[in-house]
C-alpha cells in the first residue's frame, strides 16, 4: 500500500532576517585597543620617514631640523662618494657569498634532520637556539672569546693542537681573516632558523612520491633534484629573499666586530653601506646626507629583491 506523499510547500511568508545590531561596546573596544600602536606606528614611523625624505633634501649639519633646500645634492655626493660605493661593494661581495652559503647550509641540514628517526626536536632546537641571540652579543662573544686572538682564544687553541701559530683573527688584513670572523658569526647565526624552514616544507612533501619514484628505480641525486627541490620551491624563494635582504642589511655583526670601546668603526678595513651612513648621520653629526644614504640604500635592497624575485620565480604558479 503505497502512502501519498505530500508535496513541499513553498512558504507563503517572506523569511525576515534579524537586523544586525551595532556593537558599539566592542567598536569602542577595538578602538581603545589599537589606537595607541596606530599612533605610535604613524608618529614614530611614516612621520620620521617623512621627516628623514625632507632631511635627505636639505642642508642639515649638527641639526635634525629642516635646513636650507639643497636637492638631490646629497644624493649626487653619495653616489661620488668613494666610501660610500666602497661600502655597496663590501655588502654586495658579502651578500653574493653568505647567501648561496647559508641557503645550501641549510637546505643539507634539514635533509639530514628530516631523515633521521630519533633525537630530531633535539636536533632541531640545538640547531635553532642561535636565532635566539642577539646580533650584538654573539659578535661580542665571536670578538672577545672565539676569535679574541690570544693563544687562549678557541680558535687559536684549535691551531696550537695542529702545531699552528696563534693569528690574529680580527687584525689580520692580508689575507683578511677578520672574513673568517664574521661570514662564521653570520652561519651560526642564521643557518638553524632557516634550516626549520626547510624542515616544514620537507615533512609536507607527501612520501608516495619519493615511494613511486622508487619504484621506477629514481634514487638520491634523481630524487632530490626531481622531486624535493620542485617541491621546495616556494619555501626556497622565501628562504633567497630574506637571505638576500637581511644580507643587505647587515650591521650588527660589521660594527661590533671592528669597533673599539663605543666609538664607531670608522677605521675598519670593510664597512657595509649602514656602518658607513651611521658614522656619516651620528659621528660627522651630517644628519641630510645621512638620511639620503638610508634612501639610497632602500631603492637599492627593493630593487635587487624585485629582480632576485623576477629571477626565482616569486609568486610565478606551479
């Protein structure tokens, strides 16, 4: 016995939805809240770097008032400044270097921590509490401990064990050793954090592609080249970028390494563009051409990146 079913009724009455209510509560909530960082990021951000353009443009010695109206003048005598072309060298030659070194560093550290099946979160936090420490005391411990050069210093214990002469480390400039001194500092700086990066994107590989490519007979060089590398590419246009730009701004490390005491590094055998435009802004007190360097060097970081981006394949789709 069949049962009539009976058809849907379509409703006869409009649905009236309910009328969002205002909650001001929490507007005057979100308001209270973020006010004072979005006063405090205009005050001491976009308007200091308004400030600086108008310094960049203007006759300013001894005074971060804004002098008389000078133009591009400053910017001219930085880019006829030998000491300041001297120091885009210095960073470029450092960045061309510590880059591809740090990226392959890590990139080989993750892939032996990703195979690994014990220990690899002790591994992982050994290799990531670097990242940790400031700029500013791991170059003073690399300065007074490591390379101190002092025959108790580590790496002069090292060389004596070998029947080496202590050296110099810092003071050294023919050959110039004190590279040795930062580009390590710079390593063990960096390497772990970018190693965890790399780790992430290794883990979300999925493992039957490594189990079919096994089984068409692919192994180690084959595999990593077909399958992890393609597979990391994203992480590793992150990885190039910040490597690249952190490179640029390099300073911490440059001017603990050569200063002496509190005064600046002005004697030292490689200064990096910041080094340079701090003792030009806060030791010769040339607050203009200080501020046009720090635009100078902006234009420049932005427009490696572009076409480091444009090279890598930044945002490119798979």
């Amino acid at each position: 016995m069949k049962t009539a079913t009976r058809p849907l009724q379509a409703p006869t009455e409009a649905i009236t939805r309910p009328r969002r209510r205002t909650d001001r509560s929490a507007i005057l909530a979100f308001v209270a809240l973020t006010a004072p960082m979005v006063l405090g990021l205009g005050l001491f951000k976009y308007v200091a770097i308004g400030w600086s353009f108008l310094l960049s443009l203007s006759e300013a010695r001894g005074t971060i008032t804004i002098g008389s109206w000078v133009g591009l003048d400053n910017y001219e005598f930085l880019l006829r400044d030998p000491g300041f072309r001297s120091s885009l060298v210095t960073i470029v030659l450092f960045a061309v270097f510590i880059v591809p070194v740090t990226f392959a560093g890590a990139l080989g550290l993750a892939i032996l921590l990703h195979r690994i099946r014990r220990g690899r979160a002790l591994f992982r936090t050994t290799f990531l509490i670097p990242a940790a420490v400031s700029y500013v005391a791991a170059a003073l411990v690399w300065k007074m401990s490591l390379f101190n050069g002092l025959p108790s210093g580590i790496a002069n214990t090292v060389l004596l064990l070998f029947g080496q002469d202590a050296v110099p480390w810092v003071a050294t400039q023919d050959p110039p050793l004190y590279w040795v001194v930062l580009v390590t500092l710079r390593l063990w700086l960096q390497v772990g954090f970018y190693m965890v990066l790399f780790l992430a994107g290794l883990q979300a590989i999925p493992p039957h592609l490594y189990e079919a490519a096994s089984l068409d007979g692919a192994a180690g060089w084959a595999m990593f080249r077909h399958i992890t590398l393609p597979m990391l590419r994203n992480t590793s246009v992150a990885v190039l970028m910040l490597l690249l730009i952190n490179a640029l701004q390099a300073f911490d490390e440059f001017y603990n390494i050569f200063s002496s005491g509190l005064g600046a590094s002005a004697t030292a055998p490689v200064r990096p563009p910041l080094v340079y435009l701090y003792g030009v802004a806060l030791g010769d007190q040339n607050y203009g051409v200080g501020s046009a360097g720090a635009f100078l060097l902006t234009l420049i970081i932005v427009a490696i990146t572009l076409v480091q981006g444009r090279v890598v394949g930044f945002g490119r789709k798979d």
